[in-house]
C-alpha cells in the first residue's frame, strides 16, 4: 500500500538543554503520540547519533548523507558522538500515567525520513533562522560576498533546506554534466544488406541462407544510460516547475535532458537500480551518484514518489553540520576583512602534554594571529540560541574558551610576546543584547585580555542588506577589541 509521509519540523539545537513544558506539548503535540506508538510500538527513548560519515557507512546506511564543509579545508574530528535528534518523553505532572513524546535536537539541519510497517515519518530539522541567513552562510562559507540571496524566485513550500537540496543538486549536476552524460556499450542485433560488425552465422544457417536475402549480424554501440536520463530529468522538471530553478543558468541543461528522456515512469526502484550501474563506476562518471543522491532528494520533498508501492526506504535522509557551516561563514568574514593585517587560523592543531600518558590534542575554532605568528585573538564558534541570559552562556563552553586562551596567554610568556588581546564566544541571536557582553578576562579589572560574547544579530524578517549591516557591525567591534578600543563597544 502507499505510505503517506508524516512530516514533523524542528529546529537545530532545540529542547537540548530544557525539555518543553507538559502543558506546551499537549498544545502542539496533537497526533504525534499516536503515530509514534504506531510506528515504534512502545516508543521510550529513540537516539540517533553520529561521528562522521563514516560512521553512517558502517552501520550501513547507504542512503544517509552527511554534508560537511571539509572542501573549504576544515575538518573536524569529534572525539565523541554528536546528537542528531533523541526521541525524549515527558510526564504530565497532574498524571504520571500520561507520557507526552517530543524531539530533543542537536546541531544537524536536514530531513530523516524513518519507514516502520506502513508508516512513514519525515523529521525536518531547519537552522532556526531565517532562508536568507541561511543561504547567506552558504554563500559567504563557499566566498560568494556579491551574491544577493534575498532575489530569486521560490515556491510557497520553499524553506532554507529545500534551497539547499535544490542548490546540492543543480550544482552537482552541473559538474557531472561537464564529463558528459553516463554511457555503456550495448549490442545491437540488425538484419539488412549494409552489414557492420558481426555476422551471426547461426541465423544464416538456419534462415538467411534459405531465403537468399539480408543478413542478420550485430555490433556494439554506445548508449546513455536511459534510467539515469530520465531520474535528472524529472529532479529537473521538478525544480523548474516549483520556480526553485535559475531559468538562464539551467534552462540548457533542462532542453538537452528533455530530448533524450523516455516516457518511463521513475519509482525508488529505478533510483535503487541505477545506484549499481555499472557505468557509475567509471571515474568519469562517478560525480553522478551525488548528482542522483540529492536527484532523489528534490523528488522526496516534492513528494514525487507519493503513490510509489514499491517505496521501502527503511531509513534515510539528508543532514549538514550547521555548526561547522557557522564557523566556516565567520573564518570566511574574519578573512575578507583582516586578511591583509593579520592571519586567520582554523582549527589549529594544539598538542597538550605531548610526553604524558595524558596527552591531548585540543583544537580551537578560530585563531587570529599577526603577519609574524603571534596569536592575539581566539574565537569560539556557537551556532546556539542567544537571548542574554546567563544560562545561555553553557558551563562546558566557558571553560573551553577559557582554556584556549590560558594555554595562548602561558605560551606567550615563553615566546616573550604580549597576551591575547581578547578570546570570545561568537553565537548567532535574534536581537541585540542590551546587557554588557565584554569584561576583562574572569573580570580581573588589570587583566590586559578581554573576554567578550560576541554575536551577529539575525533577526526573522530581516533582508540581505539588514544581515549585511550586522555583518559588518560584528567586524567593527570584532576590529576595536583587536585594537584594544573597548571603551568603545
């Protein structure tokens, strides 16, 4: 029977620290219990963690995929596991008996898609902020400043993740494309008087030669893979139809896909098919399992397949690391800015206790250091919500940045250069603080480093040019503080 796919949203790093109210989820809840029960039977706690992409092909995920920004020359290797949703209970206070479910999130954006018996559930889990700051991250993270991300035309169903996947895919088959389109060598089996190939001289006996006439015979020739055609055709359609698609860029693409496609209906099955292709193998080709990966994609969230019988995903899905992309989005602002004054370090390496049994390996987000390697800044990259309240500010995280900037300001005192001029937390935030965000460091008033919680202001209805202002407001005070200007901030 068809599945119907049941979509629940949430946004990144949400209830992580505090689980909703009893009484809020009674309000919002409605039908999500039930259908958890259904799909789980008894559900208790349902976890879902990962290391790296790694981690997915090992326990055998093959249709996951876990988008990162390692092409920009960062690299993250987590020494633990990372949430990527928890399926969490709460009680209601006035009944024990009752349990109300909620989705406990971590620091992935992106779509699950979970197939249990004849139920299917798809788990968006956005930025939590606006489709503009969004793909202006994505721009600036890829070092697209001139781009207006506020033009372009999108569907009334267009969110930040659906631009994504559309931009994955348009862009990955733009790179494929260029190698040309996948191909194979097939026999073709004639019968005429222009011979070419290889005579079957079975055929001749048994026929030919008894009715005088033409020849049977066959020869290879190479042929585009039809399935492949017709899966990039229909993705593209898709997107053209919905307004998702930049007309001038990829009109050519759509013509060409159009003339070479057949008439055959694309399920999930012809998607698994092709997958194994041997075709994809070839080096050539081989940027076109992507391309087809995020193909598969835009056709899922358009709900292309929605009358598929042949449909058992089991589980799969599409995430990005939302923290990783927010500190790639400021090293890239840090650099345009600073880049002539002074270098900006990602993910240095710091290895602590080196002949120690106990020897660590530390790396921190962002190091602002002199033309002469002399570090004077370091930052610390918290794509978490920031409303100017003490508890926003976690434990485990002022102790981090703490700690960077205690090893800098001791190896300072060994190279004979001056401290840190100041280490900071830098989050994104919805409004301006309205509190004071700097202080000397542990609020020593001779102390020379200045600590700061710093933060670019985003706010929902806000437009390229607001995103921009704040953008470079955060610079400005980013700019006093490595001048040692606070009484101006």
């Amino acid at each position: 029977m068809a599945k119907d796919i049941k979509t629940f949203k949430e946004s990144a790093n949400s209830n992580f620290y505090k689980p909703p109210s009893a009484d809020k989820l009674k309000k919002s809840n409605s039908g999500l219990t039930g259908l958890l029960n259904k799909i789980y039977g008894s559900p208790k706690a349902q976890k879902f963690y990962v290391k790296g992409q790694g981690d997915f092909e090992k326990r055998g995920y093959k249709l996951f995929e876990l988008q990162s920004f390692e092409s920009n020359g960062f690299s993250k290797n987590y020494d633990e596991s990372r949430l990527v949703y928890e399926l969490a209970i709460t009680a209601d206070e006035d009944n024990n008996s009752k349990n109300y479910y909620y989705f406990k999130t971590g620091l992935y954006t992106g779509f699950l898609y979970i197939t249990v018996k004849d139920e299917r559930l798809c788990l968006e889990i956005d930025t939590g902020y606006s489709d503009i700051f969004f793909r202006r991250m994505l721009n600036v993270a890829n070092n697209v400043f001139l781009d207006n991300t506020s033009s372009g035309a999108k569907s009334a169903k267009a969110n930040s993740l659906t631009g994504l996947v559309s931009f994955m895919f348009l862009s990955r088959f733009k790179s494929a494309f260029a190698m040309g389109m996948p191909s194979e060598y097939k026999t073709i089996n004639e019968h005429g008087f222009n011979v070419k190939g290889k005579i079957d001289v079975k055929k001749y006996i048994q026929k030919d030669m008894l009715l005088g006439g033409a020849l049977s015979y066959s020869y290879k020739q190479r042929q585009y893979v039809q399935d492949v055609i017709d899966v990039l055709y229909l993705a593209m359609k898709t997107l053209k139809e919905s307004g998702e698609i930049n007309t001038a860029d990829y009109e050519k693409y759509y013509r060409e896909l159009r003339q070479m496609r057949s008439d055959k209906t694309v399920t999930h099955a012809t998607i698994h098919n092709i997958r194994k292709h041997r075709s994809l193998n070839n080096p050539l080709y081989n940027r076109y399992k992507t391309a087809l990966y995020f193909a598969e994609m835009v056709l899922e969230m358009k709900e292309v397949f929605h009358n598929d019988e042949s449909s058992e995903m089991g589980f799969s899905g599409f995430l990005l690391d939302i923290s990783q992309l927010w500190e790639v989005y400021l090293v890239n602002l840090l650099r345009k800015r600073f880049d002539n004054e002074y270098n900006i370090l990602a993910q240095e390496e710091l290895e602590l206790y080196n002949d120690a049994f106990y020897k660590r390996t530390n790396r921190p987000d962002i190091v602002i250091e002199t033309k002469d390697g002399v570090p004077v800044a370091v930052l610390d990259a918290k794509f978490k919500k920031m409303n100017y309240d003490k508890d926003d500010v976690d434990r485990g995280d002022m102790f981090q940045i703490h700690s960077y900037t205690g090893y800098y300001n001791e190896h300072s005192k060994l190279t004979g250069n001056p401290p840190l001029r100041f280490s900071a937390l830098v989050y994104p935030s919805k409004s301006a603080p309205g509190v004071q965000t700097y202080s000397p460091l542990y609020g020593l008033n001779n102390a020379i480093t200045q600590f700061a919680v710093e933060y670019i202001c985003v706010k929902d209805n806000d437009n390229f040019e607001d995103i921009k202002n704040s953008e470079d407001a955060f610079l400005d005070r980013i700019e006093q503080l490595l001048e040692n200007k606070t009484s101006a901030l």
